[in-house]
C-alpha cells in the first residue's frame, strides 16, 4: 500500500498505471447503466480455424452475448466470430440475473495477421545496478543458464525454443575464454545454429565520446568469433542511448553488420518527437554519406521505451498477462502513432503526431525481469509456446535480434524509408559530468595514434598494447556512468555511487597513463631505429628528430627534453635545422634539482620547426654556441600580444579577450556586441534539487524560470606577460562561482597562424545541479560544418529526424565560412558545445539568450542528471582550444588544421645519430583525406590508416616507400581487394566521409 501511494503521489511511472492506460486506451465504452460499465475491444487475435476475437470487459461480472456468433460470462472475456475482410456490424447484449443490463451495436474490422519475434536478451549496464565487476559475473552467469535452457527446449516446437541474444558481445568474449572446452563447443555450435546470437558492440557505448580508430577497433572481435568458434556477428544492439553517430554506419559494415537494434530510453532528456521524430518510421534505412546502410529497429514512445516493451506488455509475468495486453498494444500500434498516450511515462509534453505503425512484423525485446541487467527466464519462450497452440495469429517467435532484420529485409526492403546522417544523442549531455577523467580519454586517442606509428617505423609490432588501451578508453566511454544513485557510497546495488565512480574514472586516467607510456617508448624506439641508420656528426652534440603524426605538413611548436647526462646544463646550446642549416630559435627551462629532485634533470626545449612533413621528421641538431639561450622577457605588455598573424588584446577590466585581429585579412575575430566576451567564463546553477533519482526526466522548463543563477569570472589579473624566443603568451586569473580559481593562458607562437586557449580551473565540488561554459563569440555568420566522429555535420547535412538539436557532441573543430575569411576553432578535451545562444537543460531546453549564429559555447562540464551520471565533480581540470583563420579555404581543412596543434602535437625524439634530414614514411596527394595512422601486422606487414572528410568520393593516391604488394579494406581485415603498386604508391577511392585500410608488404 505504502509504495502505491508514493508512486500516485508523486506521479511515477509503474507498470500498473502504463497497462491499465494501454486497455482504456485500446477498448471503447458501449454501455452504461446502473453502475456498470462495458468496454469493448476488436482485437487482431486468430483461432486456428479462422475466427477472430473481440475482447469484452466490464465493471461487473456480467453474461456478454454477440448475437448469433458467441457468450461468455465475467468481468473480462474473449468472444469469437468468424474473420471479416469488411467491418461488420454486430449486436452485444450485456446481461445480468436480472434481465438485458444494456446492448449496443459494435463494429468488427479486420485486423492484420501479425508476426512478433521476441527477443530476449539482458541490457547490459556495466555497473548501475551493481559494482561493475559484480555485473559482468552475473553476465556470465546468465550464459550458463541460457546454455542450459537452450538444451532444456531443444525439443520444444521451434518458434519456442529458448533463444538468447547477447545485447553486448564483451560477457560472451569474457565467458568464451573462461569456460571449459566442451561448454565452448556447445555454445558455438548453438551461436553457428542461430539458437544464440553474440551481436557485435562490445558494451554499450556513448559514440560521440569514440574517435574512429576506436569504433572501429572496438569490432574486431567479430573476426575473432568467425575464425576460432565458426559464427557470424550479424547484428547490433544499441540500448538505452537515444541516439548515435553517423560513423557507427560505415564501422558496423565494415564488420560485416548491418542490422542494428536501438532501444531508445524514455527515463530521461529525450524528446525526439519534438524534433522531428514523428517522421522516423520503423524500421528504417539508415544510411552513411558513404552509402553504406544498415537497417534500424528502434523503440516506439514519444521518448522510446528502451528495452522493456516485451515486459510491459507481460511478456515476462505469464501467459494470462500476455494474452491481455499483447494484443491491445498490436492494435495500438496499427491505430494510432504510438502505442502509449501523453503522460505515460511521466513526461507531460503534447500528444505526438505520428503516423500508425504500417507493417505486420514487430521486433519485441524482453528482458527476464523488469530491472537492467536482468538474467534469462523460460517464462517468455513457455508463452510462445503455449500461445501458438492457442492462438493462430499473431504468431510468437522466440527469436535472436538477427531473425527479425532477415525478415524484415527479404520482405520490405525497399518500402523502408531512408533517412541519413548523424542521429545526435539526447544523453551525450552526461559527457561533461566527469569532464577530467573525459579530458584523459581524449588526450588517450590522440596519444595512441601517435604512439602506433611510432612503433610501427621504429618496426615494432605495438598491437596488442594499444588494442589493450584503446579498449581501456572505450570502456570509459560505455555509456554507464555511475550508479543508480550516484550521491550514495554502499558497498553493493545502486546504491554504490562512490565504488563505481572509482572505478570508471580510474579507468580513464589508466587509459592516458597506458596512451603516455607507449608514446614515451614509441618516441624512444623510434630515435633508436633513426640513430641505427644514421652516422655520428661531431658538430652536433645531439639531435631530434621532431615527427609529426599529422598528415599535412605544418609549422608548429615542438617541446623536447634534452638530459643533462647527454648535454651538459651550462652548455650553451643553438638548435640547428639539419635541412637548411638556419638556426631554429628556441626557449630553454631547466629542471633545476634543488627545486625538482624528484624528476629527470635537464632542459625542456621549446622551438617552433617550419614545414615538417606529415607523417615524417625533420632532424634538429644540437650544437654548442658562445652564450647561453636568451632568458624569457617579462615585459608590459598591456594585455597585448602578436605574433606576424595575430594581435590579441585582452580586457583585464571584463575578463575577456576584447579583440584578436588577423593582420593578413585585416579583421577582427571576436564579435564585440555579442551578449558573452571571448573567452568568457559563465557559470549556471539550477534552480533543481539534487539527490533525486530521474528528477531531470519529469522536469520541464518552457523558459528561464529555472535558470537560479548564472555568473561570470571576475577580477581578472595579468600574472605572467611573458616574451621568449619562440613566442608570447598572457597568464590571466579570475574569480569565479563553482571554482577556487580559475586560470587562463594566451599563446601566439612566432611562424604558426593560430591562436592558442588554455583554461584550468580548480572546480568545487557541490551536488548543485550546474554548468559551466565558455564562450566564443565570432564575427561571422553561422557555422557551416563540424567534425563528428566518422563524417563531418553542418547545417545543411542531413541528420536522423528527431536528433537532439540544442547541443552539438563533436569531436574536434567547428567551421565558419564567409566570402572573405574561414574562421576555425578546436577543442581537445570538450566535446559538448551549444551554437548561438545556451538551452536550458531541461526538456524541452529552451534558450537563455538571444540567439548569436557565430557564438561558441563551449558546455565544458556539468552536473544535470540524476542518475548513472556523477551526482558532483571537483579538482584541477583542464580545457584546451585553438582558433585559426584563413581566406579561400574549405572549412573542414581548416578546421582540420586548427586541431592537429591539440591532436598532432609534434613528437621530438632524442637521436645519438645524424639520420636523414628529413623523411616522410607515408603520404596522401587530397587535402581531404588524412592518415589516422600505421599500424604493423606481422613481421613485415604495415597497415596505413585513411579517413575522408570529403563530401563527395575520392581517389588518393597513397605512397609509402618501399611498397610492394597492397591490398584494402574498409577499416577491418575482411575482404581485401589487391591494389596495383607503381613507384611505391597505389590509388585509393574512397567514399563520402569513408574509412580504409591499406594492408602493404614493404621492403
């Protein structure tokens, strides 16, 4: 009783009140009278001779009579007539003991014929409702017991049987390699069979925190279970994210996949509806600029009802609780746009229009208890079995996720609508709760790409060491984030917020330790391999050999250390550039041992190197010259400084930076009159209390009205101006709410044409729901593309209707292009950015200010959500950002540009040698396509990594000396195609935004 009262008192969603909705909803009232009420429902249920039912209930037990056909006596009863191809119009009498209680004429309407596969699989939160560790042993507990009943109902008719799908293959890959060899057998030959179905993502992931390279690494493992266990891997699941990013298309193909089923969650942010998702029939075509697709089954209210449709409508309870429901939510489904009015699941936004459901086939998830993370259960597959004994049609299927896609693709291939583009996520706003482990996971992915090639040229084979990292970051970047209760600190259940928060973020800043190790030893091997092909120079005291991972070549700064054990530290020392033989200006800072007895003593040397080739060295020399490096100048500089680019002049009296002015287009950057300053430090609070669980899925905000606070950084202080050889920076601190303090750094490096932004702030930590954002505010217009992980988005791109629309999840660069000048700014560590103008966090997140087309601003971390996100953060966090600006370029080159300084940092590596004076290992001829990296496979095997930002096919040329034999693929090992190798170079096509791999046999 008590639980009841607190469910109806404080209006959250139970099963109870979304069924008895679902039979109001789907039964109409005929009669009236005396107190009693009878509803009637035409139901599309079939007996196996060929009549059809209609569901009768009423307030009182009464006798109902379809006159000539059939009676029945009770509260609830199912007549049957014989099946109509018209409506047909007939009498029901209601009767008592007393006589005729009232009749009315019903109309009997054909009903369609339906198939439903039930899919019974466990949604798979890797922590949440447990400890993670202790989740992923039920996980493999749950594939002993699905072993077990698959055996059980061997026998069973064969829509019965049990069948399993594994939502996420990690616990199967986990289980495999845990169990004894004849289990193994017995469940590969189940999965070869089709009884088990192990689906291709690994866990269940937040795309828009992957890059690329990860998504796709994280497929490997469908070759793995084809070539040990003898099974494909023909689907995917996508549960609880409302939402993905478009590279997921052409990376599912690429594994050879392409079905996908999403279950959208409704407990939570999304409103798709509002947006567009009214016109997203299921399923769907979902198709890459690429023109790869998949076809796409996802969830069906307003918000989606994640994987829990098969358990509300009884699919887990019994067959009596079944044989009610399930068909009044087919006829829903066949009647009206969704299945579940307004108000259902606690959201009260307007009724949604939307098109009924067209087809008779239904993919229908169960889970065997109404929780996630819930085991298998015979319950759904004994349903099946007793209601296709009962009942003709629908017909039940118990079925694994890729029997529905083949039906559905043999028979309705070519009615499915075709939507394309990036489908934005609703719940990527829970990316900046934990914005510094966030900011570890992407400075890992660019680390280990860098780290791959470096092994790769040294010639070693790094593989196995960076698969083990790279899934490090991808199992932070699952979209688990906490526990149910994130504020608790239990030992056990989802109350254990502190346990699993540990251990998530440990895993992220393990991710970055692993990434900044194997970049240490692919830097230390890589000098070595050099310095074994070079000869000694007695000019030189030491070399570098400065290397740039990224793919065009570039000017930019390079920071180096020289050991005092290689050069003394009173040695006066020059850099020499070994190509031209020009002095390299430089800035020297040492390690002093008094002050830092605890770490390597030598110089930390920063130059600026002109032109270094992608993915290629430039040497620098170390030679001995008469006076020491010049000391750093720490002029007055007035809140200004330049370079031969840029003129930045910072406004100490508002915290901003007042103007950057390109002095080779003579215009200023920064829009002056925008509501925010460049740079700008804003901090919102919301008027919402913390501690309650899914508060933020049933809280509307129609204005500002919960907006409690909002501020800006303050008092701002110039504490280090600072002039060296290399360049000029500006070190500013602030006060500001939510931090201790807050700390910005200005960079203009002489020779490199941008603008570089670090803020740090020391963030308090307070279970107050907040924001922090910084802002950016150009003198443009409007953005006109983004980069996202596996294709490139902007205004004009298609995007899934129904993706959220308020925020932008990217992964590095926005572009804004004008007739005269393209503007460019980068991130490293924040992803999440709002365009123009700042939302509201709350559904249906309204704006807070007029809108501004050329405004960034950067949603550098929150506190929002109420549950599976962390309920607080605190300490140093760090946030990087580079804005650049050119005439006559396409913005996504540019943008390219003005991230490799955070994504590409150049790599000094310390030489014993004189090697090449400069060398580059691989090449492309489009400035489109890039190198994402190389990679070894085998002894003599080199895999070079391509990507296409382009909007359109195009064929690059790929030279990598000493190339022999190549052959390609489209990200994965699987189908190679051998290309033709002339003069150390072979063509690629590639398609729009597409993805290959050259596999090549070098001398």
């Amino acid at each position: 009783m008590t639980s009841r009262l607190l469910q109806r008192s404080l209006g959250s969603p139970d099963y109870d009140g979304i069924r008895q909705a679902l039979r109001n909803d789907t039964s109409t009232p005929v009669i009236g009278v005396r107190g009693a009420e009878v509803r009637v429902a035409v139901l599309p249920l079939f007996t196996h001779d060929g009549r059809q039912a209609v569901r009768v209930s009423s307030t009182v037990p009464l006798t109902h009579v379809l006159v000539g056909e059939d009676s029945a006596s009770g509260t609830d009863v199912t007549l049957l007539v014989p099946e109509v191809t018209a409506p047909r119009v007939l009498t029901l009498e209601s009767r008592d003991d007393a006589g005729l209680v009232g009749s009315a004429e019903i109309t009997i309407n054909p009903q369609r014929k339906w198939s439903v596969f039930v899919v019974h699989h466990s949604h798979l939160d890797i922590g949440y409702t447990d400890p993670q560790g202790t989740v992923l042993r039920h996980h493999l507990d749950y594939l002993d017991a699905a072993l077990r009943l698959a055996e059980e109902t061997a026998s069973w008719p064969d829509d019965a049987r049990f069948r399993w799908t594994v939502e996420s293959s990690m616990p199967a890959l986990k289980w495999l390699d845990a169990r004894p060899a004849d289990q193994v057998e017995r469940f590969a030959a189940l999965a070869r069979e089709g009884v088990i179905e192990v689906t291709a993502l690994p866990f269940q992931l937040h795309t828009e925190a992957c890059s690329t390279e990860e998504l796709y690494r994280q497929l490997r493992f469908t070759t793995r279970l084809k070539e040990k266990y003898g099974f494909d891997t023909k689907s995917a699941m996508h549960t609880d994210v409302p939402g993905a990013v478009v590279g997921v298309i052409d990376a599912l193909n690429a594994a050879g996949v392409r079905y996908l089923a999403a279950a959208h969650n409704w407990a939570g942010r999304s409103v798709p509806y509002l947006h567009g998702g009214d016109k997203l029939t299921r399923p769907f075509r979902w198709r890459a600029p690429s023109g790869q697709e998949v076809i796409v089954w996802f969830t069906d209210t307003p918000h989606g009802m994640a994987y829990m449709e098969g358990n509300t409508v009884g699919l887990t309870d019994s067959y009596e609780l079944a044989d009610d429901l399930l068909p009044r939510y087919l006829s829903a489904l066949a009647s009206r746009g969704y299945p579940y009015g307004p108000g259902t699941f606690g959201w009260q936004g307007p009724d949604a229009p939307r098109e009924p459901y067209e087809l008779d086939v239904l993919h229908l998830r169960v889970q065997g208890a109404h929780a996630d993370n819930a085991g298998p259960s015979i319950v759904p597959a004994s349903i099946a079995r007793r209601w296709n004994e009962q009942w003709a049609f629908p017909r039940l299927r118990s079925a694994v996720n890729s029997d529905f896609f083949e039906h559905v693709e043999e028979r309705y291939h070519d009615r499915l609508a075709v939507h394309e583009g990036d489908w934005t996520d609703w719940w990527a706003d829970g990316l900046g709760s934990g914005a510094r482990p966030l900011g570890y996971v992407r400075r890992a992915q660019s680390a280990l790409r860098a780290a791959e090639t470096l092994h790769t040229i040294a010639g070693a084979d790094a593989t196995e060491q960076i698969d083990e990292a790279y899934d490090k970051v991808a199992l932070f970047n699952e979209h688990t984030w906490g526990a149910a209760n994130p504020w608790e600190d239990a030992e056990e259940a989802g109350d254990s917020g502190g346990l699993q928060w540990t251990r998530k973020s440990s895993g992220a800043y393990d991710a970055q330790d692993d990434a900044a190790d194997l970049l240490h030893a692919a830097a230390r091997r890589f000098g070595a391999a050099l310095s074994d092909r070079g000869v000694a120079d007695p000019s030189a005291l030491a070399s570098f050999a400065v290397f740039n991972p990224g793919t065009a070549s570039r000017t930019d700064v390079v920071r180096a250390f020289l050991p005092r054990d290689v050069v003394e530290a009173d040695v006066p020392i020059a850099l020499v550039d070994a190509r031209t033989g020009e002095t390299v200006p430089h800035h020297e800072e040492f390690v002093d041992p008094v002050d830092w007895p605890t770490r390597p003593i030598g110089r930390h040397l920063h130059a600026v190197v002109p032109e270094v080739p992608g993915y290629g060295y430039a040497r620098i020399d170390v030679v001995r010259r008469e006076s020491q490096a010049p000391e750093p100048v720490e002029p007055d500089l007035g809140g200004v400084i330049e370079n031969e680019f840029y003129r930045v002049t910072y406004d100490v009296g508002e915290g901003v930076i007042r103007s950057i002015f390109d002095k080779a287009a003579g215009r200023e950057l920064v829009n002056d009159a925008a509501a925010a300053g460049f740079g700008q430090y804003v901090y919102d609070r919301y008027a919402t209390a913390p501690h309650f669980n899914h508060l933020s899925g049933h809280v509307g905000a129609h204005d500002r009205t919960l907006l409690g606070d909002r501020a800006i950084g303050r008092n701002a202080t110039i504490v280090k101006a600072q002039r060296t050889a290399v360049g000029e920076k500006l070190v500013v601190e602030l006060q500001g709410k939510g931090v201790d303090w807050l700390r910005t750094t200005i960079e203009l490096h002489h020779g490199v044409a941008r603008l570089d932004l670090t803020y740090q702030l020391a963030k308090q930590g307070t279970p107050a729901k907040e924001a922090v954002f910084l802002a950016f505010p150009f003198a443009s217009g409007p953005a006109t593309a983004w980069e996202l992980t596996g294709g490139v988005g902007g205004p004009d791109v298609p995007r899934v209707p129904g993706s959220a629309e308020y925020m932008l999840p990217i992964r590095h660069w926005i572009a804004f292009e004008d007739p005269e000048l393209t503007v460019a700014w980068a991130t490293l560590e924040a992803p999440l950015v709002q365009l123009g103008t700042i939302h509201m966090p709350y559904a249906p997140f309204p704006p807070t200010l007029d809108e501004e087309p050329g405004t960034v601003y950067s949603w550098a971390l929150n506190n929002i959500w109420d549950t599976n996100f962390p309920s607080q953060q605190q300490g140093e966090t760090t946030f990087r950002y580079s804005i650049m600006s050119a005439p006559g370029i396409e913005g996504r080159r540019l943008g390219t540009q003005a991230a490799a300084g955070l994504t590409d940092q150049f790599v000094g590596a310390l030489l014993t040698s004189s090697p090449d004076a400069v060398k580059s290992f691989v090449s492309v001829d489009h400035p489109d396509v890039l190198v994402t990296s190389l990679g070894q496979k085998g002894d003599n095997e080199i895999v070079v990594r391509l990507q296409s930002l382009a909007a359109e096919p195009v064929e690059v040329t790929v030279r990598l000396p000493g190339l022999r034999h190549a052959s390609v693929s489209a990200g994965l090992e699987r189908e190679l195609r051998s290309l033709v190798v002339s003069a150390d170079s072979v063509k690629v096509r590639l398609p729009a935004c597409g993805v290959a791999a050259i596999w090549g046999t070098c001398e």
